[in-house]
C-alpha cells in the first residue's frame, strides 16, 4: 500500500499525462498524414524533422522536471529502510 508522501497529487498526474499525450498524438497525425510532415518550416527544415525535435525537448524537459519533482516529494531511502527494519517489515 502506498504511503501519504508517494501519492501524486491530480494536478501532477494531469501535468504528466498531458505532456506526454499531446506530443504522441500531434506524432500519429504526422505520421499518418505524410504530406504535412513534408511541409517546409524554414529553409530545408520541414515540419516532420520540427516536430521530432519539439518531441525530444519535450521529452528530455519532462524527465527532467519528473525526476526534481520526484526527489523532492519522497523521503530519503535510508530512512525508509531504517524505519522498515526497525518495525520488522519485510524488504
């Protein structure tokens, strides 16, 4: 059973999930439609290649803002150890 500290809050869970959709989404449409990835945006750069590298910014940026959030929402593993083997709990 999960403890208080490791529950995401809704707002959190909606963040995520929303950062991690719309890219997927706009992904399948270019994908599936190959014209509009041919699109040119500026210069040689098209709208395909464009949105690959949103989708990497994306994706780094989100990992990254995930992992802040999630070292400064739990205790640290030392004292969660520490507690579990002094109550008798399992590992």
């Amino acid at each position: 059973m999960p403890s208080d500290s490791s529950r995401h809050s809704p707002r959190d869970i909606r963040m995520l999930v929303t950062v991690n959709a719309l890219p997927l989404a706009v992904g399948v449409l270019l994908s599936c439609s190959t014209p509009l990835g041919e699109i040119p945006v500026y210069g040689r750069l098209t709208l395909g290649i464009a949105w690959a590298l949103t989708q990497l910014v994306v994706l780094v940026a989100g990992t990254c803002w995930y992992e802040n959030r999630a070292a400064s929402s739990y205790a640290p593993a030392s004292a969660t150890t520490a507690a579990s083997r002094s109550a008798g709990g399992a590992w």
